[in-house]
C-alpha cells in the first residue's frame, strides 16, 4: 500500500471539502422596496433600515440618475396610497 511523500495540511483538507458548507444566504425583502436583502442589513436601494433612511443614496448618483430615481420612489409611494 503506497503512502503519501508529504502530509497534506488542515487548510489544504478543508478546502477540498469546502463545497459540503457553502449555503445561500437568507434574504428577505426591503418593506420599503421589494428589493431582497441581507437580514439586519439596511437597503443598498433605498437606504432605508427598520423604517428609517439611514444612507442617502440620492446624495451619490449624478443629476440624470437622481431624477430617475425620485421619479422611481414617488411612483412606488402613489401605488401603495392607493386603495384597492
């Protein structure tokens, strides 16, 4: 029976094996805008977290993206207001 000529380290083993414990990370949708993201994480799309803005993402975009993305928003907010 043939031995191995070098041992193999722990870190060489477990990356190997590394493909048994990668899992998808839990999402869940942003109450604000529907997009998926991390739990106790606040929203890269409308910076909002547990109700409150806490990045201003308007603040980064240019003038051109800006008023897309306020135009976005304020077509979002009529939808919920209205009544079915």
């Amino acid at each position: 029976m043939p031995l191995p000529k070098w041992r193999h380290t722990k870190s060489r083993r477990n990356k190997r094996r590394m493909h048994l414990f990668i899992k998808e990370p839990a999402l869940v949708s942003c109450p604000k805008c529907g997009k998926p993201v991390l739990p106790h994480t606040a929203c890269k799309a409308c910076g909002f977290y547990k109700g409150k803005e806490m990045i201003d993402v308007l603040k980064k975009l240019t003038k051109k993206e800006r008023k897309q993305k306020e135009k976005e928003l304020s077509a979002k907010e009529e939808q919920e207001k209205k009544p079915l």
